[in-house]
C-alpha cells in the first residue's frame, strides 16, 4: 500500500509519480491497494483471495467511484 498512511496531498503526489513511471518509462508497477484512487490509474485490476488470482480485469471494464474526505476531493 504505497499511500497508506500519507495525508491526501502526499497521496496524489506518489499516485501522479507511478503513473508518470509507467506512461513515461514503460515500468510496471504491481501495488496491492484499498485505495481506489490508485486503482483509477490502473490498466489492469486483479483481485486476489486466500492467495489465488480470484478475477482480472481491465480497468475500462471496472467502475470506480471515489468521494471525498473531509471536504478534500480525490484526484
């Protein structure tokens, strides 16, 4: 969980680095993550249960939704 325990600001900062080492350097990042703000940056989701690949899917074909948090809006 890269953001974890990070304040919302510093959340989106290691989130837009991430994304910004995929696009920009073809690195893929593999994260296991509650944080359905990463999971919107994503282009694939796996879902994992009792240590087995449980589902796969591209993030086109998953809906995220995300609020906010103490009036603070999620990017």
């Amino acid at each position: 969980e890269p953001t974890g325990n990070l304040d919302l600001k510093t959340g989106a900062e290691i989130h837009a680095i991430l994304h910004r080492l995929n696009k920009e350097r073809g690195v893929t990042v593999i994260c296991a993550t509650h944080d359905h703000r990463l999971i919107s940056l994503s282009d694939r989701i796996l879902w994992i249960r009792d240590g087995q690949v449980e589902r796969i899917a591209n993030r086109s074909d998953v809906t995220v939704e995300t609020g906010t948090i103490g009036g603070e809006e999620n990017e």
